[in-house]
C-alpha cells in the first residue's frame, strides 16, 4: 500500500462515553454512547455509508443541475446473535428532485438511477467495504 491510499483517523476519550476522532487534517467529530445527542458509532457507520454514497452520486449529477432537494436516507437493524452484535438489513434512499423547468434538469434525473447503481456496484468505497466484508485486526500498542 502506498502512503497516498493510507487512510486513518486517531480517536480518543474525552469523558465517560464521549470520544471524538481526529483525521489527519485536524477535522474532527464528536461522538458517544451514554444517550446524549451525540451520534453514536452504528450512527457513523449509517452517516459513512449514506455519506460516501451522495458524495459520489452528486458529483454525477451536479455537474448537470443543481438539485432542488438531495438526502440520502441509511437504516438498518441492529441485532445480536450468536455472531456477536452487528448490523442487518442496510438500506440506501436517496432523495433527489431537480428543477421542473430546466432541460439540464432533465439529464440529471436520467443520470440518478445509473449514477446510485454505479455508487453501489463499484464506487463508494464505504459500503462496497461493509458489503464486501473486510477483516479488521485489533491490537495493544507497546507504548
């Protein structure tokens, strides 16, 4: 792997049930688990899924009309069985109207359909990750 396709993030405890992560640009979210409003991890995974996939069916479509409405919608059930705890039933709503009057608009909507197949089949890295299925190693840093 070359260090142009590393990708990482550091995250670190704040307080009881709080955590933010850091990328390396500096960007950071907050997030937790005691039921306050912060998203929980499942909710950034949902956010990560539904997020990776507008980012890529906007920049089809965008380059022909800017959307009137766009929002992408991701559910799942949580569940625990003899697999441990885990997602099920991942589903993917997209929400996108485009003006009524514009012949750009016209090309835009032709474009959506093959645009959220393209994000599914081959392009959105995060949940072509989930769906494919990637081994993730754990381990004790010897600080």
């Amino acid at each position: 792997m070359s260090e142009a396709s590393k990708r990482s993030v550091v995250v670190e405890r704040t307080s009881t049930g709080q955590f933010i992560a850091t990328n390396p640009r500096g960007g950071t979210v907050r997030f937790g688990t005691d039921g306050g409003d912060a998203f929980t991890p499942v909710e950034l995974l949902l956010a990560a899924i539904g997020g990776c996939s507008a980012a890529d069916v906007d920049v089809a479509t965008g380059r022909h009309a800017e959307p009137t409405a766009f929002s992408v919608e991701v559910s799942g059930d949580k569940i625990s069985d003899e697999q441990g705890n885990r997602m099920t039933g991942l589903r993917v709503t997209f929400h996108v109207a485009f003006p009524d009057d514009e012949e750009d608009a016209d090309r835009a909507r032709a474009i959506l359909p093959r645009a959220v197949k393209a994000s599914h089949d081959r392009l959105s890295t995060v949940s072509r990750t989930v769906e494919l299925g990637t081994p993730v190693t754990t381990e004790i840093a010897e600080d």
